[in-house]
C-alpha cells in the first residue's frame, strides 16, 4: 500500500496537471476554462471514492458529499464540510505548472531550473533548514506551485480515499465545495448555492506554514469613486475647467498616510488607494478598505464617505459618484458560544498530533471569510506550504502529510 506522502504527492501532480490560474476582472466565472476542467475531474475522482449527490453548477462550482457511516442509534453529529478553491493566482509567470520533487532535502539552495538558473536560494529562504531530510515539491522556476490551493485538494481527497479505503472509520455526513476565482475576489464561493452545502461548520486548508490557524482575517471593502469634469481649452478655462485629477487628488490627500498598508501591520486596518484611472474629462479612484474591527471598519467606509462630500463642497461643478461594496468579513464574527466547537477542534487536533498552532491574524481574507456571513463558520488551517503566489513556492512533504492527518483527526473529533 502506498504511503499518505505517495498519495498526496500524486494526488497534487494530477491536479496540478490542469492549468487553472484565473483572471483579475473577468465578466465571467469561471474566468479561464481550466477551472471547469479541474472541476470536472474532481468530480469523477470523488464518484470513485463513494460521495453523492455530485453537481457541478453553472459557475463551475463543484459540490457533494459523503454519506455518513454511522451505526443505527449513534448520537447526533455535526455535518461539516470542506472548501477549497480551484484556481492558482497571476503573477505574470507561466500558467502552466511543471512540478517536480526533491527526495530527501539535505540543505542548500534548491536548483528549480538549470537552462535558466533559478534557484530557491536559503539566504533568502532560510525556511529551507527547517526540513532537511523531507522530500519537497517545487515548481521549474517558471511559475507558482500552486500550492495554493492544490496542496488543500489533494489533501482533501486523500482523507477522503482514507475514508473510503478502511470503513471502520466512523464519520457524519462530509461536504464538499470547491470553488474557482478565490484569487480574484473570492467569486466563486459567492456563487456558492448553500442549499446544496448545508453544515453546521466548515473549513478551508488556505494558509502557509506548519502548524498556522486562521479564524481572524480582515473586514474588507472597495470603494469605487466616478469624477466626472468639465473639460476647457486653455485660453478660455478659467473658471470654466475643472480638472478630474486634481478632484480626485483632494480626496485622496483627505486619507492619513500613516494607515495604509506600507505602514500596518497586524490587526490594524488601512485604506489603501489602489488606483487612478483618469483622462481630461473623467477620473476613477478604485479604494480598499480593511480592518479586523467591524466597528472601525465601519467608520473607515463613513469617513470616505464624509470625504468625498467635502470634496463635493469644494468642487461643485464637479460630478462625483461613491459606491462602496462590502466584499468579505471577518471570520472571527460568525464565532459564538454554539459554534465555538469548530475553533476548538482544530487546536485539539494540533495537541493530539503535536502540532504547535501559530495563531494568526490574517491580513487577508479566504473563501471561508465570505461563507462565514452566511451562518457557516469556516476557519482556516494550513497546508503545510510555502511561499503562496511565488516561483519560490514549495510543498514540504513531512508538513503536508501532517496537514493531511489533521484533516482525518478532525473528522475523528467531530464524530466524537
């Protein structure tokens, strides 16, 4: 019988296979076909392993689950499910994926690519020391890994198969959803149709390290300003033109310098301006704002507000539009005493398998941020994972496994 590593390693080369990296603003989603195609052979895989009720939606939304095994008069269980997303990120590397496995790391700087003489070098990596003697998956240089978050759909269908493989493991109902265009907004679990996931919990396998747990990430918005100018030719502009530009100039010199992202770090929260698109007539401010704390969220997306009415004041020829949109939140919101229990597992989990949690407040959000304000608290755990979104990502198999068995350990624990 092959070991967990064998089949995580396998599992992760198969899906890493199919070219999945998705497209910032795309009308559709899916935004690339790939992810259709990984979805579609997910699903075949997880018929093979006995899960029903198999639907592939029109957004490419991938759902089912595993029936529970458990004996007649069996006390109640949690249904719980599992999410992971089927996308890898652009950054303007390959979109094809040519992993490759290092057996047996010894130590030094690890050669991806010869012909063009890329390496992860430790100076600048010195996570590298951490796993001398484990097998490591990287990538040819070219591209991400895709890790994130291929090293989660592997995991998850090796517990699976584990399920399937030794029925004496007792478990609930198991859900599934895999979902495209994390990367680019968490699009796809926003197309999620809950009436076909529905559990009292869930998870994502979406963060780094050995060991990392996730049930605190930001508060996160967008909003887009519209200025609409009043174009002049220069020997007749005076108090006739009104320059877009320098409209939207005054509202960005309203936000404090000091609470962007270059200069947080943490739980504190910025608005970060993240575009201007502008031409004589028109300009276009694209604004994020984060923050762990819904409240001062909330007083972030008033104060633009209250900023862009000054600004109106001062430009009254000056058309200027707001729309802000609430994007994900912040997981540690949907914990309440009644659900606290999925929290709990995780760091139970950890301590059976002498795993030492890092407990983190992430800068970011996860699918689990968006599905977490529909009622359905989904913290997150690690892959095991390094580097996410670069050519110096890489898989560290002793850690993988290890993201592997907490997975099973979880299901133990939830059946409990």
């Amino acid at each position: 019988m092959k070991s967990m590593q064998e089949r995580l390693t396998e599992r992760f080369f198969r899906y890493a296979a199919v070219s999945t990296e998705s497209i910032e603003g795309a009308a559709v989603v899916p935004s690339t076909p790939g992810q259709r195609q990984l979805a579609e052979l997910l699903k075949s895989d997880l018929a093979e392993l006995g899960l029903v009720n198999l639907e592939i939606s029109e957004y490419s939304v991938l759902t089912g689950y595993l029936p529970s095994n458990l004996p007649a008069g069996y006390h109640k269980v949690p249904t719980v499910g599992w999410v992971a997303h089927l996308d890898t990120v652009n950054v303007n590397l390959s979109p094809d994926v040519h992993p490759q496995v290092i057996k047996n790391y010894q130590g030094g700087d690890v050669l991806l690519n010869a012909e063009k003489n890329i390496s992860i070098k430790v100076s600048e990596h010195p996570e590298l020391g951490k796993y001398i003697g484990s097998d490591l998956i990287v990538s040819d240089g070219t591209s991400v890994l895709g890790a994130d978050n291929k090293a989660a759909i592997a995991n998850i269908m090796v517990a699976l198969e584990t399920l399937a493989q030794d029925k004496t493991i007792l478990h609930g109902d198991i859900y599934v959803a895999f979902v495209p265009d994390e990367e680019v907004g968490l699009c796809g679990s926003k197309k999620m149709d809950f009436s076909k996931f529905p559990v009292d919990f869930a998870y994502t396998i979406d963060c780094c390290e050995l060991g990392e747990v996730v049930y605190q990430t930001f508060n996160a918005g967008t909003a887009i300003i519209k200025i609409q100018g009043v174009t002049a030719h220069p020997m007749s502009s005076k108090n006739t033109l009104v320059n877009p530009v320098l409209v939207a100039t005054d509202i960005i010199n309203c936000f404090d310098r000091i609470q962007t992202p270059e200069h947080t770090e943490g739980t504190e929260g910025f608005i970060w301006v993240q575009s201007l698109n502008s031409n004589v007539s028109e300009a276009v401010l694209d604004i994020k704002i984060r923050d762990h704390n819904k409240a001062l969220y909330e007083a972030r997306k008033k104060y633009i507000q209250d900023a862009v009415e000054f600004v109106k004041v001062k430009n009254p020829k000056a058309k200027i539009e707001l729309e802000i949109t609430d994007v994900y939140a912040n997981i540690a919101d949907a914990i309440n005493e009644d659900n606290q229990v999925c929290i709990d597992h995780i760091f139970e989990a950890m301590k059976e398998l002498n795993i030492k949690p890092k407990d983190i407040a992430m800068r970011g959000g996860t699918d689990g941020s968006f599905i977490s304000t529909k009622g359905i608290p989904t913290p997150n755990y690690f892959t095991g994972a390094h580097n996410f979104h670069s050519y110096a990502e890489f898989m560290p198999m002793d850690a993988v496994e290890k993201s592997c068995r907490m997975t099973l350990k979880l299901i133990e624990l939830i059946t409990k």
